[in-house]
C-alpha cells in the first residue's frame, strides 16, 4: 500500500535535496563582487529612509494600497464559488454577483477619480 507514494516521496526527496544543494552551493560558486549599492535595501524604486529606531510614521497610501487589495481580493474570494455552482443558482444568482460586480465597480471607480491608484 506504501509503494503507491513513493513517486511523491520520491519527489520530495528529490525537491529537498536540490533546494538543500543549492543553499550548500551558493556561496561557494557564486560572484563575490559587492558594492554599496547591492548591499542597500531594495523598496520598490523607492530610495530607502532612515528612521528611528521607535518608528516612524507611513504615508497613507501604504495603507490605501492595502486596502484597495483587500476590497479587490474579496471580490475575487466571492467568484470562485459563484463559478463553481453557477448551474445551480440560476437566474438569482447570477442577477445577485451583477449586483455584487456593480458594487465593487463602483468602488473601483471612486478610488479612481478620486486618484487612490495615482503613484505620484
């Protein structure tokens, strides 16, 4: 009964050996060429500040970004469902996402003329 797994015992094996490679190997064959610049933080284009070590404060559009995710990703959340048992709902269901999509578009467009998905 074992024996049916072990191709996927098999390819974990073989999955955890290359990953363990690969960090054993690294830094033995890699390029060991550093400068300033490689050794900074990386954000996103964004040239990286300094701040205290209490903290420091965010610009809102950090906080809008993660927001606009959350409403956008909700809204995908709800369609798989709705996709999966779409013969079964009939016409309600399919006249209650419109209503549902037609919410979410309306969002998505006040935060767009409100300038929310400007990068300034």
């Amino acid at each position: 009964m074992l024996a049916t797994y072990a191709p996927l015992v098999g390819l974990f094996v073989l999955a955890a050996g290359f990953a363990l490679f690969s960090v054993t190997a690294a830094p033995f064959i890699g390029p060991r060429r550093y400068n300033s610049a490689k050794l900074e933080a990386y954000e996103c284009g964004i040239e990286p500040v300094d701040q205290p070590l209490s903290g420091g404060r965010f610009p809102i559009k950090y906080y809008l970004t993660a927001m606009l995710f959350i409403v956008f990703d909700i809204e995908i959340v709800f369609l798989y469902p709705w996709a999966v048992a779409n013969d079964q709902l009939g016409l309600f269901g399919l006249v209650e996402m419109v209503v549902f999509i037609a919410t979410v578009f309306i969002a998505y467009a006040y935060v767009w003329r409100r300038g929310g998905l400007e990068w300034d």
